[in-house]
C-alpha cells in the first residue's frame, strides 16, 4: 500500500491514536515508526510503569517538555489541549483525551477488551494486536464496530494480518489456495559441521539432521525423521495457535489437525509439503491453516516468521517458467508456494491506522465468522481449585496445551483458551480433556459473554467455511 494512496483526499489530517500496553516491544517498534510520520501521532499512552514508559519515550527522541505524566481526568485533557503526549497508568483515563484509533496492545484478555469495548461503544476505531483478545472476543468486538460505525481490525506488521492481506491478494487473483500460514517465530539454525541445531537461545545436539537436509522421496518419512532428530526442542508455541486462530475467523481457513502439522521444512520445500495425501503431502483436506519450523544454515536467510500461501497450478507452463525465475514449485509441478519473509511488528502498523481512520477500512477480514476456535487440553491430571496461569513470553496456560478446533469439532460448551485463562478450575479436568465453561468456576463475565454473542452472531455460514 502506498501512502501517498493513503492521504489522497484527506486533507492535511493527522490520526491521533491511543496505545495500551505501551512499554512493550510491539509498542515500542510503533512509537519509534511514528517518529517518522508527520500525518500520525500518539496521543495518550498507557502502561502500568510510567516511568519505564518515559524513560523508553526519552530514549526514542522525545523531548522532556513533550511529555506529561497525568493521574486524574482533568490532568490528561489539560496535557493533550496543550499538544503533550500523555501518559498514564490507568487505562480509565484513556478517554479523557481526543484520539481517533485504539491501539491495543497489552496481551491482557479481560483487560484488552474491556479497553476495546469502551472504545468501539464511544464510536472510536480500534485496533487489535493483542491476539488473546481477539480469539475470545473478536467477532462480538466486530459487531460492536458495525453498530458504533467505527473500524476494528487487525494490525499491519504482525503475522494475522499480514497472512489475510497475502490470502486476500491471492483470491482476487483466482489463485486456487490449498494452504496458507506462517513460520514460527524461531528458527531452526542447523550447524552441520558441529551436528548441532540452534532456536533462540538454546543449541541441542541433532547430528541425523544433516543428512535430512534433502526433502526424501517420502516427503511425511522425511518429516517425521525431522522431527525425531529435534524432539529436546520445544514445538508449537502457544502464540502460534492464537493467531492462526485469528487468520481462521477472517479467512475460513481452518486447521488440518488440531495441534496443526508443524514441519520441519526448509523454504524451497512448502509446496511440496503442504499438498494433499494423495500427492504425497502433509494434507488431509485442501483449506488449511498451519504453521511451520523454519529449518535453515546459519549463512542462509531466515522466513522471520513470515507467511506464506501455497496454490494448485493450472497452466503448468506459467509455472515452469515461474520456476525457472527461482519460485516455489512442488517436484510434481501441481503446487505453489507463495510467501512474504517477513514482519515488522509496529514499524507496519501506521498502515492499518492511517487506513482505518481516513478511509473506514479495516487491515484484516471484512466479514469474521466461527471458523475455528482456540482451545485447551489438559496436559495432565488437573485437580479442582486449580488455577489456570497465563504467563510466560508466549503467554502459555499452565497444565494446558493449545489447540486450534475446527467449528464443526468444537462443543458447544467449549472454553476458549484465554477466557480460561487465570481462572481457576470448578472441579477436576482429566488429562487430555478439554477445558470447558462448566470447568470454570470465575471466568471473567464480560468475556464469556462476549464469547457467547460473537459465537453466536457470526456462526459458520452453512456451506462457507473450507
């Protein structure tokens, strides 16, 4: 998108915003962008630590003078009339200055919609990045914007919108898309000299994997081999299955396998990997959303958790000759991969704010329905009294292991994840259940509501869902 695209017709307007979680990393990948933006500006930023806010906001360039650390109502609309960036700790005093758009980022499920509805009901834009907000609350938080006539949407630069954007442009082309996704958020660095594989920070031992650089003759053979040889690392974070979670209410694509396929897979072989059974892929059904381990050498380029595409080919000579220019084609020619290695988190994200203010349009899906819900499993015996724990970077749930339901898999009394999340259980959960609403004995209220009306607004068209 251009900017220049984007401005066309709107005057000399600048969009004020709002941003909650605002000491955070995808914050501060925002507020450093917006320093570049003349047409764009933060109006009132909100996080529990001020002075780690500020502190942050001096480091990025602003001024002293620029800033205002408010406490009371009156004190934030006297900052903002006099053009100071206000900060607060106290999310209730986020109205108290004029702003267009919410940027929601605290990762906090009760929280981060409560601070959602409160806008969308005060005819205010949102947008979501918190994505456990979304996948509990994002089909009512849409109905809301409809009624309030106001824009709630995904965020440019994190993976969901950038895989609804890539899917989007693939439909409008007639692409025949089979499935779509995102590498996880770590690479898997391989060092064949030393017979080491490197994520993050934590190098293990995987001599077999340099002889499993090659995608064998039996594509699933070779995976599960993969997998076998970095099994001491961990697989399928839970951050992963929230926001596909997300892609699947926007897109209809939904998850092939509940704790979705998780390849090992170098680039060069997504094609290959995500085709159908019969034609020796990972795929039981075409219409899926998953998500791989990005498997690499260390002078190679990483996917840096982008996302992807992969399409049937038609006219097999496009695609010979796509190939030859260096494209994912499959070794039988009857798929493609098409991807975006990348996203910038915030730097991407004055896209979806510019957009949404001047030109009501949202980043992500236009129509979300219950495609696919994000649920739990109990990892082991669960007794009674126990409290379901939210922590971590990933934003785990203690004891419970993540899963992605497709809507026709999913009970009626489900328990999304992050509505499960912190609460604390009403009787004993047998290992490998499901967590359900009875299981939960103070779930937050307005987030099961909202659960329960968005379910129910935007059930699955009869027909439409892949």
């Amino acid at each position: 998108m251009n900017l220049h695209h984007l401005f066309a017709d709107t005057g000399d307007r600048t969009v004020r915003y709002a941003l909650s979680g605002a000491g955070g990393g995808f914050a501060r990948t925002l507020l450093a962008q917006t320093r570049h933006l003349d047409r764009l500006t933060p109006a009132v930023l909100c996080d529990r630590d001020v002075e780690r806010l500020r502190t942050m906001l001096l480091d990025l360039g602003h001024r002293p003078s620029e800033l205002r650390v408010c406490s009371t109502a009156r004190d934030v609309a006297t900052a903002a009339d006099e053009g100071c960036v206000v900060l607060v700790a106290d999310d209730a005093l986020l109205h108290a200055a004029p702003w267009d758009i919410l940027v929601e980022a605290t990762g906090s499920p009760a929280d981060g919609y409560a601070m959602a509805h409160e806008a969308l009901t005060h005819g205010r834009h949102v947008a979501m990045v918190s994505k456990e907000v979304d996948s509990v609350a994002g089909l009512h938080l849409a109905d809301l914007a409809k009624e309030n006539g106001v824009v709630y949407t995904t965020a440019d630069g994190d993976q969901p919108a950038n895989l609804i954007a890539l899917v989007t442009w693939a439909e409008l082309l007639g692409l025949d898309i089979v499935a779509i996704g995102k590498s996880s958020e770590y690479d898997l660095v391989l060092d064949p000299g030393a017979g080491t594989v490197t994520q993050l920070d934590t190098t293990v031992p995987a001599p077999e994997l340099t002889g499993l650089l090659t995608l064998g003759e039996d594509t699933r053979a070779t995976l599960a081999a993969r997998a076998a040889a970095v099994a001491a690392l961990p697989v399928g974070a839970t951050a992963d299955y929230c926001e596909m979670a997300v892609v699947a209410t926007n897109t209809g694509f939904r998850p092939d396998v509940e704790r979705l396929h998780y390849p090992v897979a170098r680039i060069a072989e997504l094609a290959d990997i995500y085709s159908l059974r019969e034609d020796g892929g990972v795929l039981h059904r075409p219409g899926a959303v998953d998500v791989f381990s990005a498997l690499r050498l260390p002078d190679e380029a990483s996917f840096a958790g982008g996302v992807f595409v992969v399409v049937r080919t038609t006219d097999q000579v496009t695609w010979e000759t796509l190939r030859g220019k260096g494209h994912v084609v499959s070794r039988d020619g009857r798929y493609a991969a098409i991807y975006l290695p990348y996203h910038l988190m915030g730097v991407e994200t004055p896209l979806s704010l510019l957009s949404a203010v001047l030109h009501h349009r949202p980043s992500g899906g236009t129509d979300p329905r219950a495609h696919a819900a994000l649920a739990g499993r109990a990892q082991h015996d669960l007794p009674e009294g126990t409290v379901l724990t939210m922590g971590g970077h990933h934003h785990d749930v203690t004891g419970v292991q993540a899963v992605l339901l497709r809507d026709e898999d999913t009970p009626a009394d489900i328990a999304p994840l992050y509505l499960a999340a912190h609460a604390t259980l009403a009787r004993p959960v047998a290992a490998g259940e499901l967590i359900t609403m009875a299981d939960l004995a103070d779930a937050d209220e307005n987030l099961r509501q909202a659960w329960t009306l968005g379910r129910s607004s935007r059930a699955t068209v009869t027909g439409g869902a892949r």
